[in-house]
C-alpha cells in the first residue's frame, strides 16, 4: 500500500490541474439503430434484458462520467460482460461511442479528425492488452520498436530506444527473441514496454494480467507500482479483480451493466458500499488492509493525546493493529505533529468485523476541523450528504468533481452507507 | 422445370411438415414422394419416359460452332482480338520465351546449381540435395529440352498465378462484400475438373502455349486467391487491435501486421498454386503446352508406356521436389530463427545468387551448355519389354487369379456395364428426383436445388448418355475408393506403425499431377474404362485414406477415455464412438473422393474411357470446338452436381450456429 501513500499525495496536488480525460454521459450501444437508445429516455432506462428485447440492441457502456486526474491509476473494475472493456476502448475511439463526450486534456476527443486520432494514439495513450497483441514475426526488440516504427523513427533511434525500455522491464538478453519463445508474464512485459517506448501520456491496461498465472500476476502488479511510482505516469487500469484493483488503484469505479455503480478510493468502496452489489463484492476483502487509520479513529481523550505509539493517518489497520498489540495501548494518529485522533482495540476490531458503519466516514469529514462534536454526532446518523459537502480530503475525491461523477453522487446520496450493524452480523 | 418444383416446393413447406412428421428423413422423402406423384404422370404423358426428351434439349453446336468459327476469321482483324486479346497472347508468348532462353543460356550446370541453392536457402541442405539429383535424373532421362519447356511455362504461369491470387486475395480479404461474392465462385472452380477450363481458353486463343498458360493461371490462381482471403481475414484481431491502438495507419496496418501475420496461408497458397500449376501445364499439352506433358501424352496416344514413363519420372520428381521445398517454407516460418547463423536473410540470398552466375559461366566457358548426349540413359526400351513381358505373361491365363486384363475386362462386364445400363435405362425424372432425393438427405434444400438444376442442364445440353456413362464410371470408382479407403484409414488410424509406414507412400502420391496416373495403369491394364477407373481410384485413395485416418485420430480424446473407462471393446469403440464422431470427416472424404475420381475420370478418355472426357479431347483433335464446349459444359455441371449431392458443410455449419 506504499503507492496509495505517496499517489496520493500526486492525487492532492494534481487535483489543482485539470484531469485528463473527462468523460461525460458516454454511451455505447451496439446493434442496429443504436443511435436512438441514448437519446430516448424511455429506452434509457430499460435494462440489459428488456433493452434487448425491444430494440435488439446492447447498451455495453451507459451514461458513464468521471475524470482522470494526472497522475493517478484510476482502475476500472468489474464482472465480465459489464463493458469495462469497451469503456477502455472508447477512450481512444477504438470502438466509436454511440454518444457522449470524451476531452484529453480539455481537448475533445470525438470530434477529432482521422490525423488528430492518429497523433492520439501515436504519442498521448498507450494500450497494453489482456491478449499481449504481439507481432509474432518481430522480435522482441522490434515489437517494442513498433510503435515508433510507425511513427517514421528512424531504425538506429527507435532501435536504442527501444532496448532502453526492454531493460526498463527487466527482458535484458531477451532482444531477439520472438513472442512465441517467451511465457506469458515475459510477453506482456514486451506488451508493457511497447507501449511505454512510444512515451505516452497516459497508459491504457485492459485486463493485462488476467491471462497470467497468479504468482506471475503479483510480480507483474509490482512492475506497474514500481514504474507508477518512478514515472508518475497517468494510467487507466481495467481489471475484473477486485485485489487487483485495491492494490493498484487510487480510485476506483466499480461498473455493472454498463453503468458506474460506485466510484472512489479503495477505502471508500470497502468502507462504504454504494449498494448491496458493491457490498456483496467486497465482502471478502481484509478490510484492515485496506481502511486507513484516519476512518478507524475517534477524538482523543485528554491522557491518550501524550502517549502511545504514534502512526501517520494514511496507515492501513493492520499497521495499527500491530502497533496496539505491541504496546497494548491506544495508537495516536499525528498528522504533522498534531494528534487528530486515536485508534484502540474497540475501533480496531470494529473494522475488522465490518460494524463500524459509515462512522469512520462522518468523523473524516470534520477531520480538518479538529471536530470533538463529530463524535457527538453519533456513527449510525451522519449526514452523508453534509459530509461529502464539508470533505476536502479522502472522501471529497468520490464526490469532489462535482456532477460528472454520477455513480459517486449516488453513493453519496443514498442511505446505503450507513450501515445498521445488526445487518452484517444477520 | 420440373426440377426446380420438386425442390423450390418442400422449401417452403418443411416447417408444417416437419412439425408433422418427428423423422426429419423420412419427412424429407415423404415430401419428395408427394411432389413426385404429382409431377411425374403429368411429366409423362407430355414427354416419354427413358432417355431425356429430345424436346427439351437446345442444341448448342450450332451457334457454338458458328461462334467458335467468327473467332477463328476475326483473330487477326478483330479489335477485340488486336487491342486486348492479341496483347495477352503476345505477353504471355514473350514470356514464356524470354524464360525459357534464360533457362537455355543458364545450361544444365547452372539450372541445377539455381535449384540447389534456391532449396538450400528455402528449405536446408537435404532438400537442396534432393533437388540437384532429381534435377539431374531429369537430364539423365533424355529429358533436359522438355523439362526446360515445361518449367517456362510453369514459372510464367505460377507468377501470373501469384499475382492474379493476391489480387483477388487482398480484395477479398478487406472487403467482406467482395468475399461473399468471390467465395462460392472459387469454392465452385475447386471442384471442376482441370479439362473444363481447356476448351474456353482454346475458343478464344486457339490451340498453343498462350491458351495452355492461361488456363494453368486460371486453374492455379483460385487456391492462391482463397488462401490469402483466409489468411488476410484470419489475422489475430487482439494483434489488429494493438497495432491500431499505437496509431497506425490503413497501409502500415496492412504492411506491418496483417500480411505479415497471413505469411503461413500465403505460402500454403503459393504450394497449392504451384502443384496446381504443374497439374495443369502436364495436362494442358492437349492444348499445345509442349513440355513434358506433350512427350507423356503422345506416348501414351500410341500406348508407348516406357516412353510414357521416361517423361513421366521427371514430372513427378519435379512435383516432390517443389512441393517438399514450398511446404517446408511454410513450416520454417514456425520455427525459430537459428541464432547467429552465418549465411542469414539477404546474405546468403545474395551468396547463391553469385554461386548460380559463377557455375553457369564456368559450364559456358567449358563449352558444356546443353546436356552431354552420352550422359543420358534410354529407359524406354527396358521398360517396354518389361510391359511386353507383362502382356504376355499377367494379361491373362495366369492360374487361378487370372490376369490383369481379365480382371479389367471382368470389372467392365460385370460391374460398369450393368451400371451404365441400369442408369441410361432409369426414366430421366428418376435420376434427377434421386439425384434430389440424395442432395437433400445429406445437404439442405439449396444443394438439392443446384444439384437438380445441374443435373436438368446436362440433358438440356443433349449429352445426357455419355455423361451418365462418366457417371457410372464415377460410381464404380467412388465405390470401390471408399470401401479400400475408409478400410485402410481406418486401420491406420488404429495402428501408428501402418499410419507411420503409409504417410510418406501418402505424400508422394498427393503431389502427383493426374496425368501421370494414367501411365501404369495402361501398362497394367491396356486401354479403356476399366484402366480410366483404376487411375481415378488410385488418385483418390490417398486424399480418402488421409482424411479419414485424420478424421478418426482427432475424435475427443475424453469421450474415447469414457467409452473405454466402460470397458469397451475396440470394436464398440470404433463402432460407438470414433466412426459417428468423426462423420464430418468420413462426409468430407466422401465429397474428396468424388471430385478427385471425376477429375481423373475425364481424363480418362484420353486411354479409351470414353463418354465426356472423349468428347472434349475429340473436339481438341477434330477442331470441332462446339462438340468439345458442349462436354467442357457437362463437366462443369455434372462436377457441381456430384460436389452438391455430397456437400454436407452447410447443414453442419447451421447445426452449430
């Protein structure tokens, strides 16, 4: 979880700068006469069965909006079928949205044309795909040469380029060899170095390690944290792994029939559940790997403010719960050399059992202001709107961006969120 | 027409009726059963019964032969002929010419080092080997002069071929409109025999090589252009889509990724064109190809096996010898580059280029262009008394098992004489409702159609004897092919060590052109129907072997493992298990082994087997070129009837969907 501590400080002040891509009610409805599914709000609102049987059409992607923000790794996760795919796709037009808009960097993507895709696709996104794509006939060092070979580089140049980023993937040696003599995890590190040699703005992933053994599927999410943290590059990860998707992303949108269900930090998705599908999906999660100390914390008595270990808020639980099991007393969590709170044994395995509720989330959102009256405030009756108004911070990047995040307004609105804890247990 | 009711009226029936009936078979032959009561008294009483109606034959010969005669005037006068046809004929002409002096000029040293080096830089060092002694036994044979004639032809013709194919290969394989339209013709032109395609380009060229090589490229050019649609549209689409998604444009997609990821289906098309194009150029002596094939044919006009068999060797070694090197391209690709070797990519092209020019300059300056006479052997005449001595002592009389011609006249008058009877005698409605009858149960009701359609032509052409006499022919041949095929596939689908010991007999026999199949069995057998059918026989034997053997080997592996896990038997095996699993390979075999017997049945009338394929060589030899139309138009047809009647793909295909 180192990434997500030092992503998300790039997340803080990238968040001055303008996102870049901002997708606004994309559609993509495929069969015949698609055009008209987005536009009739009768058809809109049918599902995926009765919108088939009607029309005969299939709506992949509906109404979907978010931001890319520079810099992070926004993961798009869902099950098979659910259109992240060809989300992914519409991106770089490589399947034509039925409707919508998609900016790069303010710039609009739709109305761009055959050239300007072009230069698109040549220099500002990269894709790496689940099926590696490679030219089997090339070697290796000229599969990673490709995409500047088109682009008109000249031999010697792409040629030395490209060996710089083979290395960069860790296939020294491996230069000459044709994709049919390497594993998988190799070939999609060659996918990998493809579309890193073209030095592109943003980097696509479409489900890259799906294909891979698991333990070759570990090594290769720690090659993306280690280039993410070295480069800083934005990157669009889609996945159908739910640990994949907490170990990778700084935010997440979880998408189910074409539409974004639920879309904010790790923390966020485990911690407060949209609805009861994205409860059901994270149910399994540890979810003291992934909830931080600054959801787990309440205000701090007077005698716990000057002693106990202390621990930084972006810390997961399980550092906490190492913490208080070693020293047997109440974590502080410093921010700066301020105490904002303190984390014990009941707040503790209150995460870990899942009956913490929305608590942790009404009481961030007074973090700032040091509230002691959040706590009065009670866990089960916080006003999720007013908190989501009031945060700056972790929960402000769910909702922060305002109406283009549908899925997230959703979330915020509902009352899914607080959690009555005979529920879980039930 | 009665055809076309018989089959256009079930069509739209099948639904009620096939509610009706539960047995889609029995169904099937109820309808037809139906139609055919109401149909055939009224057929009856309009026309009489047995041979086909004179009535309803057109009689083509006339405006045939009045076309092929204002041709014949106009050839020289005819802008037609002066601005397009002329020009083709003259290119084709100065090609072959050009190619063949190049070959002359190169002498015999420098052919064989070009063969050599060519293999050696396609294929490695032992095909190389093989193709500078079967290069030489060539010469050795007396053979050099004819080999060079045939081997101008085949490159001009191979070339044209290639590039005719691509074309027709790249439009079909971006466009999908252009594939639909250009997919049934090619599948439709594999299926004719190579004599239809003889006679049109003879109408319009006249007898000699400029009609002898476009009918090769129109022969050899549909598996070129097929296989290259098939690869174009195969390519990988996760590759197509990567490619791109890094930007790239039309041409540089085509360029970098999708040809380069068809090179396998081109190089199979480049074999298959090549093998075709040795085929056709053997067989297109008939039109004044010259070569080879023209010493083969003229000696098997006056039944000169040894001669036969002196220009037959060489066709075949040259068969092996381009089909080994072609496929073995084909499978390097596959394979790994070997690291670090020397000789890599345009070096080593450019080392056996230079090594070419140096030995055929050395031969030059040594004064040795031409073939050396002494160095040549005369097989013809040992052959000949070895023949001489066959006919003397296995033709007949032989104790017990009698003699080859025995057997040939005993198969004629037991087996193809009642068959041809039995069919000639059969009202003409019957053979087109069995002919439907059959189409349908194995088909669905389009083949049916077409089949019956074809069939209606041919005695609307006026030659339905002779053509139910080829295709009685076809029967006993077909017959006899399946029973030893699917007997022999199958024991070699049961035992490796005789799959093992077949495969490489298998491959020799597949790469033979036709024509050569016809040289043993006139020695064994003598002339007529009965050698035309052993020929056909043994020329479709392998592809059947081949197919049911693969058909059988590659049933499910768990469901044999289930059936054997029940304990049973080999026999319930094969019978339970393999056999039904593996119909659409046996249903495969079957349309193989029909269009491979008409093929070769046809030409059998240039041995005495008569009936169409007579037709067309008599039109050749008499320049009656409407008599020979008429036959090339019943091969045609009765070519796409046998193909529909045993096409089973289209049922399975909806099976799946």
């Amino acid at each position: 979880m180192s990434t997500n501590t030092t992503a998300n400080a790039e997340v803080t002040d990238a968040q001055a700068g303008s996102p870049v891509f901002s997708v606004n009610n994309l559609w993509k409805v495929f069969g015949p006469k698609a055009d008209r599914v987005p536009g009739d709000a009768e058809l809109a609102a049918l599902s995926a069965a009765e919108l088939r049987a009607r029309t005969g059409c299939t709506a992949a992607v509906r109404d979907v909006s978010f931001d890319v923000r520079r810099g992070e790794v926004f993961v798009v996760m869902g099950l098979s079928g659910s259109g992240k795919s060809t989300l992914v796709r519409c991106l770089t037009r490589l399947i034509e949205p039925t409707s919508g808009g998609i900016s790069i960097d303010g710039e609009d993507v739709l109305g761009m044309d055959k050239g300007r895709l072009r230069e698109l696709r040549r220099h500002r996104a990269a894709m790496v795909f689940q099926h590696f794509g490679l030219l089997p006939h090339r070697t290796v060092l000229d599969n990673v040469a490709y995409g500047l070979e088109i682009q008109g580089v000249g031999r010697a140049e792409r040629r030395a380029k490209a060996a710089e980023v083979v290395a960069k993937v860790g296939l020294d040696g491996l230069e000459q060899r044709r994709p049919g003599q390497l594993s998988g995890g190799q070939q999609q590190r060659v996918g990998l170095a493809r579309a890193l040699a073209v030095d592109p703005e943003v980097l696509l992933f479409d489900e890259p390690f799906s294909a891979l053994d698991p333990l070759i599927r570990r090594d290769m999410q720690e090659e993306v944290i280690r280039l993410h943290r070295e480069e800083g590059r934005t990157m669009v990860f889609i996945t159908h792994d739910l640990s994949e998707a907490l170990r990778l992303g700084d935010r997440i949108a979880l998408m189910r029939d074409g539409r974004i269900v639920q879309l904010g930090t790790p923390e966020e998705i485990v911690g407060s559940p949209a609805d009861g599908y994205v409860r059901e999906f994270v149910r399994d999660v540890p979810r003291e790997q992934v909830m931080t100390v600054r959801r787990a914390m309440r205000p701090a008595d007077a005698d716990e403010e000057g002693r106990g270990p202390a621990i930084a808020p972006g810390a997961t639980v399980s550092e906490a719960i190492e913490a208080v099991a070693r020293t047997g007393f109440a974590v502080r969590v410093m921010d700066e050399g301020r105490c904002l709170g303190v984390v014990d044994h009941a707040r503790l395995l209150g995460v870990v059992a899942g009956t913490d509720g929305s608590a942790g989330e009404g009481f961030s959102g007074e973090a700032d202001v040091a509230g002691a009256d959040a706590s009065g405030s009670g866990s089960d009756s916080a006003d999720a709107s007013a908190s989501a108004s009031a945060s700056v911070s972790v929960s402000g990047s769910g909702s922060g961006s305002g109406s283009a995040v549908a899925g997230a307004d959703a979330g915020a609105d509902a009352p899914a969120p607080v959690t009555p804890p005979g529920e879980e247990v039930a | 027409m009665a055809a076309a009711s018989t089959a256009t009226a079930p069509a739209a029936d099948t639904p009620r009726f096939g509610a009706l009936l539960r047995n889609r078979v029995l169904g099937k032959l109820l309808l037809l059963a139906v139609v055919a009561a109401v149909l055939v008294p009224i057929v009856n009483a309009r026309w009489a019964s047995g041979s086909w109606p004179h009535a309803l034959t057109v009689d083509l010969t006339g405006p045939l032969g009045k076309t092929s005669d204002w041709i014949i005037d106009n050839r020289d006068s005819h802008p037609l002929f002066l601005y397009f046809f002329g020009h083709i004929s003259n290119a084709v002409v100065v090609s072959v010419r050009g190619v063949y002096l190049v070959l002359l000029a190169a002498g015999w040293a420098g052919v064989t080092a070009a063969a050599g080096l060519i293999a050696w830089r396609v294929a490695g060092l032992k095909l190389a080997a093989s193709a500078v002694v079967a290069i030489l036994v060539c010469g050795w044979f007396g053979m050099w002069v004819p080999t060079m004639q045939t081997l101008a032809l085949m490159i001009v013709a191979v070339l044209a071929s290639v590039v005719l194919g691509m074309l027709l290969g790249l439009a079909a394989g971006l466009s999908d409109r252009t594939y639909r339209a250009l997919r049934p013709v090619l599948d439709t032109m594999q299926v004719f025999p190579a004599y239809a395609y003889l006679l049109p380009v003879v109408l319009v060229f006249g007898i000699g090589v400029p009609a002898a090589v476009l009918a090769t490229v129109v022969y050899a050019a549909p598996p070129m252009a097929r296989l290259t649609a098939l690869g174009l549209r195969g390519a990988d689409g996760g590759v197509m889509e990567a490619v791109a998604s890094l930007g790239a444009t039309a041409r540089q997609r085509l360029l970098t990724a999708r040809l380069p990821l068809a090179r396998k289906q081109l190089l199979l098309g480049l074999n298959q064109t090549i093998m075709m194009a040795l085929s056709m150029a053997v067989i297109a002596s008939v039109i004044g190809a010259g070569g080879l094939g023209d010493r083969v044919y003229q000696a098997l006009a006056s039944v000169d096996v040894g001669a036969a068999l002196a220009a037959g060797i060489p066709i075949v070694l040259l068969a092996v010898i381009l089909d080994r090197t072609t496929a073995a391209a084909g499978e390097r690709l596959g394979a790994a580059e070997p690291d670090g070797r020397r000789l890599h990519g345009p070096y080593g092209w450019g080392v056996a280029a230079v090594l070419t020019v140096v030995v055929a300059l050395v031969a030059r300056l040594a004064g040795r262009i031409d073939w050396p006479d002494t160095w040549t052997v005369n097989i013809a005449d040992p052959v000949n008394s070895a023949v001489d001595w066959m006919t003397d002592h296995l033709y007949s009389g032989v104790p017990y098992i009698g003699g080859t011609a025995d057997w040939a006249g005993h198969f004629t008058t037991w087996v193809l004489d009642p068959l041809r009877d039995g069919l000639q005698w059969l009202p003409w409605w019957s053979v087109l409702l069995i002919v439907a009858a059959l189409a349908w149960l194995i088909g669905t009701w389009r083949t049916a159609v077409t089949a019956v359609l074809a069939m209606a032509a041919i005695g609307v052409l006026g030659v339905w004897k002779p053509s139910l006499d080829t295709l009685s022919q076809v029967l006993a041949a077909v017959a006899v092919t399946l029973v030893v095929g699917f007997a022999v596939g199958i024991a070699a689908a049961r035992s490796g060590r005789l799959e093992r010991l077949l495969r490489p007999v298998l491959d020799v026999f597949q790469t033979m052109p036709q024509f050569v199949y016809l040289i043993p069995v006139v020695a064994l057998f003598g002339v007529g129907r009965a050698p035309a059918v052993a020929a056909a026989v043994v020329y479709a034997l392998p592809a059947v072997i081949r197919i049911t053997t693969q058909g059988l080997r590659e049933v499910d592996g768990a469901a044999m493992e289930s059936a054997r896990s029940m304990g049973a038997t080999s026999g319930q095996q094969l019978r339970q298990v393999q056999l039904p699993l593996a119909r659409p390979a046996l249903l495969l075999a079957v349309n193989q082994g029909v269009v491979l017997v008409l093929a070769v049945v046809i030409i059998g009338g240039l041995v005495g087997g008569g009936a169409l394929g007579y037709e067309v060589v008599f039109g050749l030899a008499q320049g009656d070129l409407a008599t020979g139309l008429v036959g090339g138009a019943a091969i045609v047809c009765l070519g796409l009837m046998l193909d529909r009647v045993t096409q089973p793909t289209e049922r399975r295909a909806k099976k799946g969907a």
